[in-house]
C-alpha cells in the first residue's frame, strides 16, 4: 500500500481533457520554436508555419472536443466553458489568418521564424487564459501572456525605425493599462478580500458595494481594459501602432486581441461585477459612445489603409463594448456575434492589403488598391465586401451584427445609442467608401505591378524570396475565404446565432 | 498602523509613477517608472493581504514582480535595438509616426 | 416561384461571368431578365385581385425572428411587373453597346434588379430594409465605375444621402419590431401583418414614421432631399439610369403606400399635411426646373422629382381614388421616363455625345420613328388626356380634392407646367434649327426594337388601366382604409368601383390622340 501510495502520489487532480486547447497551444509554440533553430532553410521558411496551423488546428479541434463541458480547472481559476470555447476559436482563427498573412512576410524572416511564430502562439495562450481567467491573478496573467509577445511582434521588422517604434510605443502604452488594471485589481481584492470573481461577487452581494475602495478599483480596471480592446479616450495609442507593426501583426492584433479583450470584460462586468451594474454601466455606455464618434471622425482624414483600419477598430470597439454596457443576455449575445463578423471583416481587408503591399511599391497608401478592381477581382472582391461589412451594408455580417446589436440595445432601452451607432456607421461611410472608390472608380498609378523600382523595404517586400507579380496564393486564399464567409453568414446567419447564444449561455445565469 | 498609511504611500508611489510615465521623456526612466506603477500595486496588494488575513495578495504579488521582470526585458531589448539603429532614444523625437 | 423570381437574373448573370466568352455576360444576363418578365406577366395573369399570392414564408434568423416573406399582391404586382419589363429592356439597350468589364457590369446590373425585386416583394420589415440597402451597392459600382467623368464626385453624393437615410430606416425599423413586440407582449416578428395589427402609440409611432419617410423621401427624390439628384442623374450611364429613374424612385414611393402607411398610420395622419407641402414642393420646384433646365437628362431627372410629387400628394390623400392614382401613376411614370432616358441615349449620340438640348434640334423630319416615339413619350410624361398618365393623375387630384382641396387646386398648377416642360424638351430635341454637330439619322433597327415594347405598354396602358385598377384595388384600398377612419372620412369603398369602369369610354379616344400626335410629323 505504502509503495503503491509512493509510486503514485496524489497530486492535484489536473483535468487534462478541459486544459488539452491549452497544451496544444504551449506545445505548439515550444515545438515551433524548436523547429525554427533547425539549420535547414525549408524547415524554418515552411515546416514552422506550417507546424504553428497544425497547432491551431488541434487547438480547434479540442475546443470541438470539448465543447459541451463546462469545467472549472486548476482548483477554479480557469473556465472552461462555451463563452472560453468561443472565443478560443474566434483567437485560433485570428492565429490561423495572421500565419498566412506572414508565411512569406518580412517579420518572421527578420525575426527567425520560430522566434515569431512562437510568440504569436504564446500570445494565443494568453489570450485563452485571459477569457478563461476566473480570479484576478489568472485574469492578469492571462492578460500580460497576451501583451508580452504582441509587445516584441509589432517590433520585429527590426530594420524598418516605425516598427521598432511601433513596439516601444505599444510597450509603454500597454505596461501603463497593465499596471493601472493591476492597481485596479488590487483595491477590489482590498475591498472585498478576495481575488476569486464569484468571491468577489459574493462579498458585494453582502453588502460591499458602492464601496469607495471597489468604484476606485473597478474604475481603474476598466481603464486598463479599456487600453487592450482601444476604447476612446485610451486609443490614442491604436493608429500609430496599428501603421508601424507588420501589417499581418496588424491584423492579429486587430482581430485576436479584441476578441480577448471582450471576452474578458464580459466575463469581468456581467461575472464579477452584474451587482454593481448601477455603477459601471453608465461609464461604459459612455465610453462606448465616445470610441464610436472619435473612431469614426478620426478615420476620414487617414491617407494609410492600416491607420485607417486603426481608427476604425476604435469606432467597433465602441459597437461592440455598447453591446457589454446594455448587461442582458442579449447584448452578451450581440457583442460575441460581432467580434465573430469583426474577425472575417478584417481578415479579408488585411489579407488584401498585405497583398497589395508585397505587390506595390506603394506600402499600406490608398495608392496601393487604386484600380484593383481592373488589375485583380480576386483581391478587389474581398476588400469591397470587407469594406462594405464594416460599414454595415446587407447581404454581409456586418449588417447583422449591426441589426442584433441595434436590436438589443433598443430592446434593452437605450435607444440613443442605437441611434449613435446607427449616425457612427453614417460617417463611417465617409471612409470605408473612399477605400471602394480607389479600389473600383482610380486607375493604378503608374505601371504599379511592373514597377522597376521594385518594392521597397517598407512593404516588406525582400529581393532575395519575394519576387514581384507572386501569386501569393496563402493571401487571396485568406481574403477569399473570409471575404466569402462575410457575405455567406451575412444571408445565412443562423449559425451565428446559436453559436453566440451557446457562449452567452454561459453568463445567462449572472445577468 | 491602520491600512490606509500602506494605502497612502501606494497611492503616491502610483501617482509619482504615472507622472514620470507621462512627463518623463527617456524611455529607461519612463520603463523604471513603469515599474514603480506595478510595484505602488504589489505594495497594496501585501496591505490588504495583512489586513484580510489570507495569502491570496502575496502571492498575487510575487506574481506582479515575475511579469515586471518580464515587461523590462521586453522594454529593454527593444531599446536596445533601437539604440543599434542608431535612432533617437527619446519618446519624443519619434516622429516616424505622429501621435 | 417568387424565389426563382428574384433570384433568376442574379443567377444568370452570374453563370454569364464566369463563363470565359465575352458576349455571354450580357446575352445571359438579358435571359434572365426576360425570365423573370415572363414570371412577372405570369403572376399579373394568375392573380385574382385580392390578397396574397404565391406566399413564401421560410423562417431566416430564428433567433431575431426574421422571416424570409415573399408575397405578390395588388400593390407590388404591378410594380414587380414594371421592374422586371424595364430591366429586361434596358439590359436589351445596354447590350447594344461595349462596356469595360462587362461581365462585372451585367453581374452588377442584374444584382440590381434582384434587389429591386426583393424590395418590392418582401413581406417581412427586416427583409425590405435589406433589400432596401443592397440596391444601392450595384447602382453605386454602375454609376461609380462606368459613369460619366465627374462620377466619383457624384457617387459620393449619391451613397451618402441614400446611406443615410436607409440607415435611418434601418434603425427604425428595429425600433419598431422592438417596441411592438414589448406593446403587444408578442415574440420579436417583423412581419408586416403582425407589425400592422399591433400599432404603437402615437408617439413611438412619429418618429418612427419621421426616420421612414426621410429613407423613402431621399430615394424618390423629393424635394428638400434630392440634393444627390442632379449630379448622379448628369454622369449615370442611361441604360442603368433608364432603370435608376424609372424602377429604383418607386421603391421610395411603395415604402410609404405599403409600409409606412399601414403600420402607422396614426402618425400618417399627424404628418398628412407636412408630406403634402413636401410633395406639392417637389412639384412645383421639379417643373420649375424642368423647364430651366437645358440638359435633357436634368430636364427628365426634374420631371422625375415633380411626377413623384404627384404620386406622393395621391398616396397621402388619404382616399382610395388617390391611392389607385398613386398606384397607376407609378407604373404609368416608370414606364414613360425609362424610354424618355433611352430616348436621350439615342439623340445624344446622334449630336456627338451632348446630352444638352442646345446641341440637338432639327431630327424629327430625318428620323420620323424615334420622332414619333418620343412624341408618344413625351404627350405621355405630360398626361395628354387619353394616356394612362391622365387617368393617373386625374384619380390623384379627384382623391385630393374630396380630402384636401386647396392642394388639389395648386397642384393643377403642376398639370400644366408639366405640359409646358415635356414639350419644350420635345421641341427643342427633336424640331427647332439643326444643332451644330447633329449627325442626324434613323435610330437603328436594336434601338427600335428596345424601345417598342415599351411604346406599347404606354398606349396598353392607356388603352386599358383597368388592367391594374382591377388588380390592386383591394389592397391599395386596405392599406389607407385606417387613415381614412382616422381622417374622419366615410368614404365607402364600393364607391371607386364604378369610377374605373368609366374609363374605358376613353380607349378608342386615347387611340385618336396618339394617331394624331403621329400625324402631326
């Protein structure tokens, strides 16, 4: 017996099964990492991207596996239930998107390409663990796993100066919301002695609330949050690291990393805090209305795609945190089917641009999609769609996020900013247009693909691999899909649906 | 000693942290500044584990002080690379993109 | 059935652009077109005059209770009809011609009629408002890509004002669906019927209405809104403008008769008399610069503005004539502008390109088809008794005098300068000294072709409006019946029956003007 007691000692139960997404994703990221020093060529330029989708793969294919089951693993800290499930998938995506966007891409060539390819899985990890999070260390942890790679991924074009700068910026930027959420996150544990969310919302159920301590500590987590998912007024930051990092950084940190955001603030306001929802959603409702009318005013002016795309973020971000303020059951639904279509919206526009940055030498200007639409329908397609998504026209997702999210809010009485939104996505045409017009209604200017000065640096364009006029197949492959999938969930959104009401089913219970 | 002296000096340590972030214009001061923010934290976090009783807030303090580790070095290699590049090692002089 | 209707010319201009033969483009996507006539004339033949037919009803978002509702009744029959005819023709027009990327152009042109369609025949809020928007994509690339030269800064204009105001309908279409569903303790439908039974009070009900009237104001234009007009109108390509006129402005005007109207009709009532100066408004400024105008399209574009006018003084009449009249008129107008454009397609190219009247002048005695056919189109357009305008407009100012009369007697005003504008655009195009540049001649044998059948459905029309009056009466007469209550009005419904009938006396006379507009040459 005491033998048998020794061979086999009673560890903590680890539910392996719950935690396997998880594994796969620190699995994949040491094995890419591995595989990148490798000596041979072909196994850093293509086995460690290819090995990075397998990762992401199997990561999906847990999550499928684990898809009913609603566990609370490593003693609670972590959830694993349909609202981590999804977004998960929707950061997977993201992951698989941004691989292809940088398989033949500048960054990893100048990083080594396990070293990038690594950190984006890490940065997966974090994200995972940041929706997962049910206390407060694992929320920070989760939330600075996610931050810490991104940090070195905008910088990892390390001869171009934006991008090192890109990198700094985000870095200061991002440290300052981390130690601001940490702050936050140490006056409510202070308020109500606990770090553990149901703890939380236990002690303020008791008769906490209202504390000064906890307003102070929730004000100040909203603010670090605020800093990650790029709510006005704590953008500023978003445009100008959005232009400087690698454009397939761009994306991932677009799409991933506002995904994780949400997922956290609804675990965050309608887990932790639905009893104190009397104080935080004016604040949020406010901030939502303040990102939709600086994001959407900010963007007509921008000359580059990416800082476009920038502001732009900003203005969903305030979409979306509008369907986290109104707190029913219905705005968590609304705001997970609008990260799910922000993600195919902007997949399809970066995939395009990164293209077109590979093929012009014209970087991420309005100059570079000028007359796609006669040189290559296979691009121009998807970046209309996307375009036109984005601002919410029929027949693609963006019409039906924008519909559930008007629908709840007005359904939840805040008709006001159902009508903002609604004003937001009239500007918003300002812009999104513009991109339309250069696509269909300018000719290239000058002979653009040809061009004999060849790419410059800044494209990322290298003499040695990237010839100019490559196919660049993994590109329009993403664009199209996604570009596709915009407009096929925009006339058959039902799956949408349900998969949002599955991941909402989760706080149904708080809300 | 009541909690809120530990409180005070935390919330001033936070204050003197933010301020340096924002006026400060060397990004190594700006980093160290950075640093004093988390630990204005790790300090409040330790008071309110006293006060409470438990251990939750030391260890969510050590934790704090792995993940600073991490940022500076993070912080640092960038910086460093910049410095091989010869660009300018001031927060202001970036002007290769505005804002 | 309705399906395959809409969706038929999308479908086939598809297949068309990826077929790798250049011709196969628009050949394709005009048989589709002309399929979906066929279905069209199809349903007016089958349909009994009362109700809905051919209903489809497939639940399409379960989770916002979205249906994917089709019906045809005696509102949108006529109109579907009117939609498929035109498209079909000037789809025939635009093939007469080369285009840049013509398998993007047909794609775009036959997305635009699906959406057009569906427009018309979508019996659920949430699916109008779709389709409402997405016919604004394909108008937008056509007139953005292969309009004139000053096309951007005219699409720009274009989007902005129909974007906003379908944004507008959209958010208060949701309002609506939502506030409804709270009065009446229901679940979530959008459906107009359930929308029609449970009506808000009136304060929910008005500005809701206002967010409504703005969208379908913009898309007719009416005046103040049509600030977008002049300038999309000036650099459209005609074929698509033949369509963009005469089809796309009906859709603002249906909006009101069939959605507006029966869902709120407290707040019609509240608003009677602010849309009537609005349209009396569009009346009188659209002929006033109809005729100060001299560039033909202007000179058709401002008669659009005026003629919708009237469509809009008879649909908030509030009386059944004036709402037939509405009805009519909407047809009889999309028939006469879409050929009146192509008209100009034609006499443009014959004086090198210029669509400005100064430039034309002198080809009726050379050109004595097209001369006839645009006399025909123009008496048309200035409701010659005995055409089906006529009988149009007389049903809408007879419902307007019973209602509103001081109305009734200023828009009599725009009766007349009607006459005066289509004439002079008529005269000053096709008599008058030679132009400059005029290279007369004899339209080609495809030019007749394209534009004889829609001659024929003006005399048809003129000849035999019962044709539609029979058809839509009950549901025109339904969809104001609660305005009426509300008005105070007793008016009985048996009463218009024997008003139509009446008509018919003036067949043979309708014949003896056109034979004499012919004769005139």
């Amino acid at each position: 017996m005491i033998a048998a007691a020794l061979i086999h000692p009673h560890g903590p139960y680890i539910d392996w099964a719950a935690l396997s997404p998880l594994v796969a994703l620190v699995g994949g990221s040491v094995v890419v990492l591995m595989v990148g020093l490798l000596r041979s060529r072909f196994a850093r330029t293509q086995v460690v991207p290819f090995l990075t989708l397998v990762s992401l793969g199997v990561t999906i294919g847990f999550v499928i596996w684990q898809w009913h089951r609603h566990v609370a693993a490593i003693s609670g800290a972590l959830a694993f239930d349909q609202l981590t499930g999804t977004i998960t998938l929707l950061v997977a995506a993201g992951g698989i998107a941004a691989t292809l966007l940088s398989w033949r891409g500048q960054a990893p060539r100048e990083s080594a390409h396990g070293d990038f390819y690594s950190m984006m899985l890490g940065s997966i990890t974090g994200m995972v663990v940041l929706v997962a999070a049910q206390n407060l260390v694992t929320l920070f942890v989760g939330l600075e796993l996610l931050s810490i790679p991104l940090y070195v991924l905008c910088a990892t074009e390390m001869h171009r100066a934006a991008s090192l700068e890109a990198g700094l910026k985000y870095l200061i930027v991002g440290s300052v919301g981390s130690a601001t959420l940490v702050y936050g996150l140490a006056l409510i544990y202070g308020a109500t002695g606990s770090t553990d969310f149901s703890g939380i919302a236990g002690s303020i159920s008791q008769g906490h609330s209202s504390d000064v301590l906890l307003l102070t500590g929730i004000a100040l987590l909203t603010v670090g949050l605020a800093f990650k998912a790029s709510i006005a007024p704590f953008h500023q930051w978003t445009p100008d690291v959005y232009e400087g990092a690698p454009t397939p950084v761009t994306a991932f940190m677009a799409v991933a990393t506002k995904a994780a955001a949400f997922g956290v603030l609804l675990r965050v306001f309608d887990v932790m805090l639905p009893a104190e929802h009397l104080n935080w959603r004016p604040a949020l409702l406010v901030l939502a209305a303040i990102s939709i009318v600086v994001g959407n005013v900010g963007a007509l002016g921008q000359s580059s795609l990416k800082r476009l795309l920038g502001y732009s973020s900003v203005a969903q971000a305030g979409y979306i945190l509008a369907g986290v303020a109104v707190a029913t059951t219905l705005g968590a639904r609304a705001t997970i089917l609008y990260l799910v279509v922000y993600l195919l919206m902007n997949i399809a526009a970066f995939g395009a641009i990164v293209a077109r940055e590979r093929m012009t030498p014209y970087g991420d200007d309005f100059d570079a999609v000028a007359g796609l639409g006669a040189e290559d329908p296979w691009l121009a397609w998807p970046l209309t769609i996307a375009m036109l998504a984005l601002a919410g026209v029929p027949a693609t997702a963006g019409f039906i996020g924008k519909f559930f999210l008007i629908d709840a809010l007005v359904g939840a009485g805040y008709t006001w900013l159902a009508i903002l939104i609604v004003v937001g996505s009239m500007i918003s045409l300002g812009y999104y247009l513009r991109v339309i017009n250069a696509v269909w209604m300018r000719s290239a200017p000058g002979p653009s693909a040809s061009a004999a000065a060849g790419v410059p640096v800044i494209a990322g364009g290298s003499p040695e691999a990237d010839a100019l006029g490559q196919t660049h197949i993994e590109l329009r492959f993403a664009a199209v899909v996604f570009g596709g999938a915009t407009v096929f969930f925009g006339i058959v959104p039902q799956p949408l649906f349900d998969l949002a009401q599955h991941a909402a089913n989760t706080l149904s219970g708080a809300l | 000693m009541t909690i809120a002296w530990y409180l005070a000096v935390s919330a001033l340590i936070f204050a003197i942290g933010v301020g340096g972030v924002l006026v400060r214009r060397n990004p190594l001061v700006v980093l160290l500044c950075l640093e004093l923010m988390l630990n204005a934290a790790n300090l409040a976090l330790i008071g309110f584990s006293r006060m409470w009783g438990n251990d939750d807030g030391q260890i969510f303090a050590l934790i704090v002080m792995v993940v600073a580790a991490c940022e500076v070095t993070v912080g640092l290699g960038v910086i460093v690379a910049m410095h091989r590049h010869r660009l300018p090692i001031d927060v202001d002089s970036m002007r290769e993109l505005q804002g | 059935m309705l399906s395959i209707l809409i969706w038929l010319p999308v479908a086939a201009a598809l297949v068309g652009a990826l077929i790798p033969l250049q011709r196969a483009g628009g050949l394709l996507a005009l048989g589709g077109a002309l399929g979906a006539l066929g279905i069209a004339i199809a349903l007016i033949a089958g349909y009994s005059g009362h109700g809905y037919a051919h209903v489809t009803d497939v639940v399409w978002i379960r989770s916002l209770g979205i249906h994917y509702a089709l019906a045809v009744d005696g509102l949108n029959l006529f109109l579907v009809a009117l939609t498929t005819f035109s498209f079909a023709l000037a789809i025939a027009a635009a093939n007469i011609r080369d285009w840049p990327r013509p398998r993007v152009f047909y794609l775009l042109f036959a997305l635009a009629e699906s959406a057009v369609l569906g427009a018309f025949l979508a019996q659920d809020l949430a699916l109008f408002v779709a389709f409402f928007d997405l016919m604004l994509i394909p108008f937008y690339l056509l007139l953005g890509v292969w309009g004139g030269p000053g096309r951007v800064a005219a699409t720009l204009k274009l989007v902005i004002y129909t974007f906003v105001g379908s944004l507008l309908m959209l958010a208060a279409a949701i309002a609506l669906a939502v506030l409804t569903s709270e009065h009446s303790g229901q679940p979530l439908s959008f459906a107009l019927t359930t929308l029609a039974a449970n009506p808000l009070h009136k304060g929910s009900q008005e500005w809701i209405f206002l967010l409504f009237a703005a969208a379908f104001l913009v898309k007719m234009p009416a005046f103040p809104l049509h600030g977008w007009m002049p300038d999309a109108y000036r650099e459209m390509p005609l074929e698509v403008l033949a369509v963009f006129s005469g089809v796309l402005s009906k859709v603002g005007a249906y909006g009101f008769l069939a959605i507006a109207l029966p869902i709120m009709p407290l707040a019609a009532v509240h608003f009677q008399t602010l849309i009537l100066v609005l349209a009396l408004c569009s009346i009188i400024y659209g002929s006033a610069m109809a005729f100060t105008q001299t560039n033909a399209r202007l000179i058709a574009g401002y008669s659009s503005v005026a003629q919708l006018g009237f469509i809009t003084l008879g649909i908030f009449a509030f009386a059944p004539q004036g709402a037939q009249g509405a009805v009519l008129q909407m047809v009889n107008h999309g028939l006469v502008v879409a050929p009146l454009f192509l008209i100009i397609g034609v006499l443009a190219a014959r004086a090198g390109g210029s669509d400005d009247i100064r430039d034309m002048g002198g080809i009726a005695f050379r050109a004595p088809v097209l001369a006839t056919f645009f006399l025909i189109v123009a008496f048309a357009t200035l409701a010659m008794p005995g055409s089906g305008n006529f009988v149009g407009e007389f049903l809408i100012l007879l419902g307007l005098f019973k209602t509103k009369m001081v109305f009734s007697i200023i828009a009599f005003g725009g009766v007349v300068m009607a006459s005066v504008y289509a004439l002079r655009l008529f005269i000053r195009a096709m008599h008058n000294r030679v132009g400059p540049k005029v290279a007369s001649g004899e339209m080609s044998l495809r030019n007749a072709l394209v534009l004889a059948p829609f001659i024929g459905a003006i005399l048809l029309f003129a000849i035999y409006p019962q044709l539609q009056l029979h058809r839509s009466e009950s549901t025109v007469t339904g969809s104001i019946v609660r305005e009426q209550i509300d008005t105070g009005q007793n008016v009985r419904v048996a009463e218009l029956t024997g008003l139509p009938a009446g008509w018919i006396a003036y067949g043979p006379n309708a014949e003896t003007t056109i034979a004499t507009g012919g004769a005139n040459k």
